[in-house]
C-alpha cells in the first residue's frame, strides 16, 4: 500500500543509516524497522517459513563439488594456452625450402 508519511528527521537519519549499512532500500529499512516494533507476529503471518526442495544434480559418487571452480579455471587455462599457441603458429613466417 502506498501511503506518505511524516518521519521525524532523527528516525529518518536513522533509518537511512541502518539501510545503507544493510545494503538494503529505504522503503524496506522502514518495514523491517515497523515489524520488529509490532512484534515477530506481524512478520511470522505475513511470511511463512521457506520450504526447501532438494533436488540432485546427477554428479557421480567422488566428484568433490568444491572443486568445480577449480576445475573450471583449469579448462578454461588450456583453452587460452591453444588459442595463444595456434596464434602463435599462424604469425611464424614459413621458411621456403
């Protein structure tokens, strides 16, 4: 609901500060900060509890998944290592026998 409002000049500066230091809107720094003043009830109806579905990604038992980012620079390493080595090739002057 849009509505406009008088906020005295300290609580606005103070809102605007817990928003910056939250990286969050102003907008949403005034709900949270009017939630949590009416009580958890207020938020706890309005949101209910997040449901988590697991899923499975197919990966084969002893792949570490930690390591996928590791994996991915090294691949990307030996494309760019082909690249500069085909380049490279191709910018040698040939030799006429």
């Amino acid at each position: 609901m849009r509505t406009t409002l008088t906020i005295d000049d300290d609580l606005a500066g103070l809102l605007k500060e817990r928003a910056r230091v939250l990286g969050i809107p102003f907008k949403e720094a005034v709900n949270r900060t009017i939630r949590a003043g009416l009580g958890e009830a207020v938020s706890a109806r309005r949101h209910p509890a997040a449901k988590t579905i697991p899923h499975s990604f197919g990966f084969r038992p002893g792949i570490d998944l930690d390591k996928l980012g590791q994996l991915a620079d090294e691949l990307e390493a030996e494309a760019f290592a082909e690249k500069a080595h085909d380049s490279a090739r191709r910018q040698r002057p040939r030799s006429r026998a």
